[in-house]
C-alpha cells in the first residue's frame, strides 16, 4: 500500500496491494471505496487478550498467548499433522504446549524454532500434554515470516506485510472484530486489508454528513468500532454512531412535522348528522377518552389546516369506533374517507363491522382488496367510487394510484406499524390534502411512538369501555392440572366458553411444546360430553370461518386453538383463556391473546401454563403479564427485555435500514436528538446555511415524495 494517506471515497480499486481476486470479491460484495469498506461493521467481537501462565491453563479454555518455538516436526496420530512445541522462555515450570495444525500444510513452511508467536486457540489436554488445535498465530519477530503466511495461503498471491511493531497483533492477543465473511476472502485477509486501510486513511478526513458529535471525530470512532482497544472503547464508538442514526432520524422527522404543520387542509366536519345517528343507534356510550379524541378530532377535521393525528389506545379500547365517528364527520361533509388496512383479513372484518354497523344508514361503504378488485358487488368500478361519498376499506391495493379514492376528505391509516412514511403519503397523495389518522394497533413504547409518529399529534384512548368483565391471570405449572379442569367444569356448567391455545399446529420432534392438534385429543378426552372444536392456520378460510361461528353462536363449549385466534375474534361470552407453554410466546402477544376474554359481563380467567421457574428465561414476562392488563406499560416491558431489534421487527416497521438499535431504547437520545433538531429548524427553517447543507441533502426527496401528484 502506498504512503499516500487514504480518503473516505479512495476506491480499493487504488490500492495496489489488493490481490486482484481479492478486490473482485469486495466489489461482489457491494465494497467499492475505503468508506464503504470501513462502513462495514464488525459482527462481533473475540477477547483474545485473556492469558494466563502456562501452567495453570485449563482444558476447554480459550486464550491468547505469547509463545517461543523450541521445535517443530511432522506428526501423525490418527492423521498426519504438524507440530510446534512451545514454551514461555521465563517459566519456572518449564510447561510445554504442542500447536497442532490439521489440514493445513503451508504453516509447515512459515514457523521455525526460534521464533516469538502469538497464539489463539482452545487449550486442551491431551494424554497429559497442553495442546491446541489450528490455532489463529501471528509471527511476532519475523516480518517476511506474514509475507509467506499469506502467499501460502492464497496459494501464491502476493500480499506486502503489515508493518507490525511487536505490540500491533491483528488476529491474537487483542480484542479482535469478526466480520461477515465474504465469498473469496480469507477471514484474516479481510481483517488485515481494514486494519491496513485504518492504518492509512487520513487523520483529519471529514465525517460523512452533519457532525453531531464533532469532539469524538467519526473517523476515530471508526477505528474504535473496528479495534477496540477496550470493550468500553467499542462501546463509546457504538454510542457516537447510534446518535448520528438517531439524530438523523428525529431530523427527519422535525422535517416532516414542520412541513406538516405548514400545510393547508379542507374544512370538513362541518354537519355531524351521520355521526350522531351512529352513536344515538349503539346499545352503549362513548367512554369519555373515546369522546375526548373524537373531539380532538373534529376540531382538527374543522380547521382549515391538514389533519396528522395519531390515534393510540390498548387492545379493545374502541379505536375503530372512534376512527368510524370520524369517518362519518368527513361523510358528513360530502366527502369520501377511506381506511388503509394492513392484512386483508383486517379489512375485510373492518368492512363487514362498518357495514353491520351503518346497516339502517344512507352511507355506503365499499371493500378494495387485491382479492375482491373486479368484484363489483364490492366495488365501485375503478373509474371512480360512485358519487355519494362514502367510506372505503382496503388494503395496499388502495395504494396504487388507479384505486387511490378521490374526493377523499379523510385517510384513516390501521397502521399496525406495518406502513412506512412513504406508503403513509402514497395513501393520501390524492391533491386535495385529506386529513389523516394514524391509529395503531397495539400499544407501543413512548420511544418509537416519537421516532415512528414523531411528525404527528396524538390523541389517546386511555380508558377501556366500563362493560368489561374483571380478567384475573394466573401462573400456573402444567404439572397440577386436576384444579384446572375441576374449574373448567365448573364454568361450563354455568354456560362459559373456553380458549384453549397452543403454540404449535401439529406435534414437532424437535420443539417440545403442546400442539392444538394433540390437545384437541386430549381435551376430548378429558371431557368426552363436551363440544371442543379447532381452530388453526393451517385450515382453509371456510373451516376457520365455520369453527369461529359455532364458537361464537354457543355451539362450542372449547375452542382449542393457536394464535390465529389473537386477531378478529370478538366473544363475550368466552371467559377463560387458557396458554400452553406460555413461556414461549411473546410479551405483546400474549396481552393480544389475553384481550380475547374479558369481552363480557363475566368475570374472566386468563391461566398461564408454564414451568418455567421463577429466574428461568421466559418466566418474567408472565409476571407482568399477572402484574398488570395495562397495554402501554406491557409494551414498555417487552421492549426492555427483547431489545428494540426484535419488538420492532424493524423491516416491517417503516422506519427503514436501523444498524444501531440501541438508541430506539434510548428515551434521553431521543429527546437530546429531536431538541437539537427542532433548534435547527427553528434558526434555519429552509436549511439554507452552508453548514447545514448536509442536512439539506438528508431531507432531500421527502418533501414530493408523493405528497402532491
Ligand atoms: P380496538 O380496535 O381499540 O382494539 P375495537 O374498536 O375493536 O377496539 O373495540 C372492541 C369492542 O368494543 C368492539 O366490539 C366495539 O364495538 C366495542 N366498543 C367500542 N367502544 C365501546 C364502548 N364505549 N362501550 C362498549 N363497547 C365498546
Ligand atoms: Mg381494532
């Protein structure tokens, strides 16, 4: 590698010293300048400084250590192999520990006695002596001894050295990062070309971007990400590069909301006349949180400004019912309002309740699923939906702009956190700035709901409808079951329904955990004069349809199930709700399953079957799930147990590629990000300044991305 010293953007394809099947490989791989090599981030990382004295090694340790070459020969025990035996020059004891390697004939070529090594490896005890096994080395005193190391190891490619002072090991005796391999690379070969291109890349190269942590230059934060010299090292580094993630977000986002807020709407919500009607029909009343955000809507509806609520609330709050009042308002008004559903099933349920619901009512409402597209029963045809404005359910079909609704005064997103941004915007691209309402489908924690709808206002359903029965849960071992099923019959007699669920469909050799298919059997069983009926994903829609009728009609006392059930199914009478290796389901998931029951007047019993011992894993999500029915604070526990990465999903969560999930978690982040943000834009609202030119191209292409057409 030359002397020149390496710029972000220098192409690999300018250091000579790439083998050129190597620098093949890295293109492959999508690597085409220093940055993007340096961008690469390690995978994870080995300790291999632990060392001890020799003598006190233990078989089954891991370590790393400096060794002296006494001798070297070829073996053969049960394959031919070759040996160093090695030793530390100041031991007292003298101990002695054989480096074997197998399959690898060219190290035979690169170690003589006498030389100084670094080691890494397994130690193990082998007839008495300390061995290891293909160790990871360096040569620390022969510098053409790592020219030879890697010839032979390419098989003749010339690679120069490392210029390594004796206390530079790349691959032993330090904390050493472990990279995604690449096709055609040789892992230490990988890890040499970005220790060499660190080595050389200039000392005052300008971050990428804006700067928001200009005290730790980003360069050096991207030599401490790749070797660390301590964990905390690599830690710090993580932490500036999750801040600029996470600034560059919450920037985005103050971008939209000041965008949003500028935006002229339509007046709507002039007339509630249908929506009254609606309300006057219900056999209930509106709980007050269910009328405090309706109201926050409506004025909203009536201002002249764009509509950006979100809507948030627990399972079963009744944010479907507020999402139709307000519908009803922009109908009201002349106007069509559309709901964006996120699965077809939910639309379709949707567009089946708003039709039950507005049965004796002059609104129309029609269905748009990719499945029922030409279905003209359903829909008005794609020229238009009709001239009374009306409501309109769909799924994504509802995105392509041939079905997108016209005259559309309203745009209610079920969001599910399964529509990004973009598709939010495609959604409501009609010209005419529709309001919108976001609602989400479960709770989620107070960290996303700023970094997902940071850009919107929010309404929030915080109280649950007063005709819900008392839900008991309970942690039960499936060891003492007689309890249980004495319970069960005591509750059938008296006319109740039960969930039985089941993580599984059928019986697995490899997870040991109850299916719905053998249970059935079981609880058949167990009470041979009852009606048990299955409900299961992989059942056709009419067998599924036909199993939740009887349920839901009476004509089925058990409903043993998996977690189809978790979504659409609406039974009052059903009071308990029992879960087969509760454990090994999720936090959100199981509050879904449980939000089943507890839907009438009865008092309802949600039992836990798991025999996970307090302190086991998995038990302590069900201890919360005792503690508490709150959906919000339920979110907030399983986002601190799983971690952000795995609650979010983040592929599905519209919040696009997020290579450091920490900061999602991370409330005092976000707040100090969006601070930082809004300050910008309040003292240069067009990012107009020099310095602010990076910021200019970060929110490049949001502001037409559909948001007129
Ligand atoms: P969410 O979508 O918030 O999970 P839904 O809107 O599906 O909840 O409502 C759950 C059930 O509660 C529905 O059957 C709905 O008709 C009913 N419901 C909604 N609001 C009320 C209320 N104020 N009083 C009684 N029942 C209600
Ligand atoms: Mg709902």
């Amino acid at each position: 590698m030359s002397n020149r010293r390496l710029q972000p953007d220098t192409p690999l394809a300018e250091l000579a010293d790439i083998a050129p099947r190597e620098l093949q490989a890295l293109h492959a791989a999508g690597l085409e300048q220093v940055q993007h090599l340096l961008r690469r981030l390690p995978r994870r990382y080995e300790d291999r400084r632990s060392s001890a004295p020799l003598h006190l090694l233990q078989d089954g340790e891991a370590v790393s250590l400096r060794v002296h070459v006494y001798g070297t020969a070829w073996r053969f025990a049960h394959k031919r192999y070759f040996e160093a035996m090695t030793g530390t020059p100041d031991d007292p004891h003298g101990t002695r520990l054989y480096l074997r390697w197998f399959n690898m004939p060219y190290v035979a070529k690169l170690l003589a006695t006498g030389m100084n090594l670094s080691v890494f490896g397994k130690v193990r005890l082998y007839g008495g002596k300390l061995t290891m096994a293909n160790p990871d080395f360096e040569v620390m005193d022969d510098e053409d001894a790592g020219r030879r190391l890697v010839e032979a190891a390419l098989g003749g490619t010339l690679m120069p050295l490392v210029e390594r002072k004796d206390a530079e090991v790349i691959h032993t005796g330090r904390i050493v990062p472990i990279y995604r391999a690449i096709p055609g690379i040789a892992v230490r070969n990988y890890r040499c070309i970005v220790w060499k291109v660190l080595q050389q890349l200039a000392q005052d190269a300008p971050a990428p971007g804006y700067d928001v942590a200009p005290a730790y230059p980003y360069w050096q934060a991207v030599r401490d990400i790749h070797f660390p010299a301590e964990e905390a090292v690599h830690r710090k580094a993580r932490l500036r590069f999750a801040l600029v993630e996470c600034f560059e977000q919450q920037f985005r986002v103050a971008w939209r909301r000041q965008r949003l807020q500028g935006r002229p709407g339509q007046i709507t919500a002039t007339s509630a006349a249908y929506m009254e009607e609606l309300l006057q029909e219900l056999p209930f009343e509106l709980t007050s949180a269910q009328r405090r955000c309706v109201q926050e809507i409506r004025t909203d509806m009536a201002s002249p400004r764009q509509m950006n609520r979100l809507l948030q609330g627990d399972v079963g709050s009744g944010k479907t019912l507020v999402a139709l009042c307000a519908m009803l308002l922009a109908v009201g008004s002349g106007k069509n309002a559309a709901l964006l559903a996120p699965t077809q099933i939910l639309a379709e349920q949707h567009y089946r309740n708003f039709c039950r619901l507005l049965q004796h009512m002059d609104v129309p409402v029609s269905l748009r699923t990719s499945d029922h597209a030409d279905d003209t029963g359903l829909i008005l045809d794609a020229g238009g939906y009709g001239d009374a404005p009306r409501i309109i359910v769909g799924t994504h079909a509802l995105l392509y702009k041939k079905n997108r609704p016209v005259n559309l005064g309203l745009a209610v997103i079920d969001e599910q956190h399964k529509f990004g941004v973009e598709q939010r915007e495609q959604f409501i691209a009609s010209g005419d700035n529709p309001d919108v309402l976001v609602m989400t489908a479960t709770p989620i924690p107070r960290t996303l709901t700023l970094t997902l709808y940071g850009d919107l206002d929010v309404s929030i359903i915080d109280e649950l409808p007063a005709n819900r029965g008392e839900i008991v849960t309970a942690l039960r071992n499936p060891a003492n079951m007689k309890r249980i099923i004495s319970f069960m019959r005591e509750q059938m007699d008296a006319g109740r329904q039960i969930y039985i669920v089941s993580p599984l469909v059928e019986e697995s050799d490899t997870r040991k955990q109850s299916s719905a298919t053998s249970e059935l059997g079981r609880w058949n069983a167990v009470f041979p004069e009852r009606r048990i009926g299955l409900l299961h994903g992989r059942m056709n829609a009419d067998e599924k349809e036909s199993a939740m009728q009887a349920f839901h009609r009476g004509e089925m006392d058990i409903l043993v199930a998996t977690t189809v059930v978790e979504v659409g199914v609406d039974v009052a009478n059903a009071n308990i709700m029992i879960i087969n290796n509760a454990d090994t389901f999720g936090l959100s998931q199981l509050h879904q399953l449980r939000g089943r029951i507890g839907r009438g007047e009865h008092k309802s019993f949600c039992i836990l079957l798991s025999s996970a011992k307090p302190g086991e894993p998995g038990r302590e999500k069900l201890e919360v799930l005792c503690r508490t029915l709150n959906g919000f604070e339920i979110a907030e526990e399983d986002f601190r147990m799983r971690g952000p990465g795995d609650v979010l999903g983040t592929a599905q969560s519209g919040l696009g590629r997020v290579e450091f999930p920490e900061w999602l978690a991370d409330m005092r982040l976000i707040h100090r990000a969006s601070r930082d943000a809004a300050a910008i834009l309040s003292q240069d609202p067009e990012l107009k300044l020099p310095v602010h030119a990076p910021l200019r191209r970060l929110v490049q292409g949001m502001d037409n991305a559909g948001m007129t057409c």
